[in-house]
C-alpha cells in the first residue's frame, strides 16, 4: 500500500504529518516484535564507567559478560536491576 492510499483510508491531507505516523508506527512495532536485532560488542576499559551507545539503538535486549558467576571463560547475562542500588554511587550519577 502506498502512502497515498493509506491517507484516502484515513482522511488525512497532510503527508508530511501521515509519513511522520507512518514511522512512529513502524518503530513501535519493531520495539514490540524485536525484528532487525544487531550485536554489538564493546570492549570494557579499565576506570571507564560510561561507554556510548549507537545512535540508532532502540532497546538494549541483553548484556553479557565474560567470567560472571562463573569461571569457565562462558559470556553470561547480567541481572538487570529494578530499583535504585541501594548504596549511592561515589561520583554522585
């Protein structure tokens, strides 16, 4: 279906504003569905707190480290926390 008819369907004028919709809604369904998952592998550093993440990630779905509660040498998921650390962080964030 093309944009044009899907703006008949709905009654709507502006194709700017219909594409604008048109996109939110794809990304929703892709955050709901999990399609078009990348790996992305980022090397921890010694003192480094804040590592960046790329500009087109939507959700991060997992983080595995290697030797966690193991000694194996095997990448493990890391528990993801609900509520706040209950110590505060030394540099305040």
């Amino acid at each position: 279906m093309k944009v044009k008819e899907l703006m008949e369907r709905v009654g709507m004028t502006e194709t700017g504003r219909a594409i604008a919709y048109i996109k939110d809604g794809l990304e929703e369904m892709n955050m709901l569905a999990e399609t078009h998952i990348a790996s992305e592998r980022v090397h921890i550093s010694k003192n480094k707190r804040f590592y960046d993440f790329p500009d087109d990630m939507i959700k991060v779905v997992d983080v595995r480290v290697k030797n966690h509660s193991n000694s194996k040498d095997e990448y493990r998921s890391i528990p993801r926390m609900i509520s706040p650390p209950p110590t505060e962080d030394a540099d305040g964030v």
